[in-house]
C-alpha cells in the first residue's frame, strides 16, 4: 500500500514539475500545436513498441471500438493536450491546473444530468465550493487574470472531462495499452495534418535556451528540456500512475493525483516566481477541497480521478500501459 502512494505522488510530481518545463519550451518559440504533436507521437511510439512485444492483437481493432478510439484521440488527448498548452502560455501553471480539474466536477454533474447516474447530495456542496473557490483565485472582482488563458484552460477541463467518459468505456472493453496506442495514434494523425510540425526549425533544438526567472543563469540546448517533457514529463508519469493502480484503490490514488496541483504550484513558485497572494492560496485550498468532494458523489461506477492521473494523455500523455483515463499534460 505505501509503495502505491509513492507511485502515486512520484507521478504527480513529475506531472506538476512538467508544466513548468513546458512553459520554458513553449517561450523558446515552439508552438503548443507542435509540442501536442511531439508529445502524442513520442506516447504512441512507446506503446506502440510495446504492443509489438507484448500483446500484438491489440493492433487489431473492431469498428465499433476504433469509433471510441477516434473520439478519444481527437477530444481527451489532442484537445486537452492543446488547450492546456495554450492555456500556460497566458496563465500561472498552478491556475491552469487547478481549472483544468474541475472535469471531475464536469464528470458528475454530466453522470447525472445527461446518464441519470445516482449522485450524493455532496455534488452540489462540491459545485458551490469549486466555484466560489475559482472566483476567488482568479480575482474575478479585479479581472487580474488572462480571459483567453481562463478559455483555453476551461477548454482543457471540458476535453479532459471527455477523456474520461470515452476513456472509462474503452478501458472496460480492452487493455489501457490497445487503448493508449490507438488513442494517441489518432491524435498523432490529427495532429500531424494542422501542427505545423514541418515548420520547426530543427538547428534551433542546439541553440541555447535560458530557464528563465530564477534559473535564468542555466542554458541547456533546447532539446534537453523538450526531451524532459517528452520522456519524464509525459510518459514516466503516466506509467508511475498505472503503477500505483495495482497497489492503491482507484479512488485512493485519485485523491492523491490532485496533489498535482500543489507540486505544480510550488514548482512554479520557486522556478517561475509565479505567486499567490494569501486569499488566492485560501481559494486554492477551497478549490482543491470542492474537487476531493466530488470524487466521491458518483455513487456507482466512480470514475476515479486517478483515471485523470493516470493518463492524460493526452496529454495526453501519459505511459502506454496507463488507462486513458488521463493525460496531460
């Protein structure tokens, strides 16, 4: 059990520390097309060679799932992938992220209005809590914050909510890998079409790159922290959170997926100075408190956050053998 929670918090660590190191490869001058594009490929590459040696009949595919498989690709991981990109190009890592979760809010209130879900009553309290915590946080009174940036990142939170509606479906009718490969196949041809990808300039993945902020005086080549975001940032993350799904409760390791949220702020708060004043930090807490509440309203067929931080897939990406039900980041 407590090695599950060390799978647990390592993968939201490392989902938290990502943002940041996205957002220094996105100011070196690639696009969140481009980079929602690297990071599918490089995840379905992976699970694609893993499906080679490991289970070759997940290459074939029936009709009925490729259509789940396309809606997934094209929505949970493209869409989340891009939309969050964009988002932390406007936006405080930690905002984004904390935005972005309010799927799992999404996720019950569409499991009861649209599928007739039973819900506990403590749906609408995390509705209040979630929102009020948001307001808080964003300064609406003073408009402080970015409204494209709060767009993109609410764009993020819907496709993210659709990630695990569609990923939670195609994870009961086969293997997370069969579903991982072929989800991220579809959003690397999407991707490869409108990414621009043939446009990247690739001497300038030797040219020097500044960290930025406090780590400004550090200036590695603009492929290592690509590559971090490639490899520690998409696919380690996503395969640590698998991991601890045979140790912990779906439930359990969900929970303690949204420390994401934290990690990512006090990454970004050291690295990027990216700060809080204190009744932004009491949102935070309000926001993050709305969020566990919700995770527990679904009576029947919980859909664990972990889920969310397992995959993402899109992005989004997150491990072949993890369950789509994530991401992204």
């Amino acid at each position: 059990m407590n090695r599950g929670y060390a799978y647990a918090l390592l993968s939201a660590f490392l989902f938290g520390l990502n943002g940041s190191v996205a957002k220094v490869v996105l100011a070196a001058g690639i696009t969140a097309a481009q980079l929602t594009f690297l990071r599918v490929l490089t995840t379905c590459v992976i699970a694609g060679l893993a499906l080679l040696f490991t289970h070759r009949s997940g290459f074939r595919l029936t009709p009925r799932h490729a259509v789940g498989m396309l809606a997934l690709g094209l929505l949970g991981v493209s869409g989340l992938q891009f939309f969050y990109a964009t988002a932390i190009t406007m936006l405080p890592v930690g905002i984004t992220l904390l935005i972005e979760y309010t799927s799992v809010l999404m996720v019950a209130l569409i499991a009861f209005f649209a599928f007739r879900e039973a819900v506990r009553p403590r749906l609408w309290l995390a509705l209040g809590l979630v929102l009020a915590g948001l307001a808080v946080v964003s300064h609406i009174w003073a408009s402080q914050l970015s409204s494209s940036g709060v767009a993109f990142a609410f764009g993020a939170a819907l496709c993210y909510t659709a990630y695990f509606l569609v990923g939670e479906r195609a994870v009961g009718a086969t293997s997370p890998l069969v579903v991982s490969f072929w989800s991220m196949l579809a959003a690397t041809i999407f991707w490869a079409f409108f990414s621009g990808w043939w446009q990247l300039d690739l001497t300038a993945l030797g040219a020097p790159v500044s960290l930025s902020d406090n780590l400004a005086q550090l200036n590695p080549p603009l492929w290592l922290p690509l590559l971090w975001t490639l490899t520690m940032g998409s696919f380690a993350p996503f395969y640590l959170s698998f991991l601890a799904l045979k140790h912990l409760p779906a439930t359990a390791a969900g929970i303690v997926g949204t420390s994401e949220v934290i990690f990512a702020f006090i990454v970004a708060w050291l690295w990027l100075n990216e700060t809080l004043d204190v009744v932004q930090i009491l949102g935070v807490i309000v926001v993050m408190l709305g969020i566990g509440v919700a995770q527990t309203a679904r009576q029947d067929h919980a859909l664990d956050l972990s889920l969310a931080t397992q995959e993402l897939s899109l992005g989004a990406l997150r491990d072949p053998e993890l369950p789509p039900q994530v991401s992204r980041r």
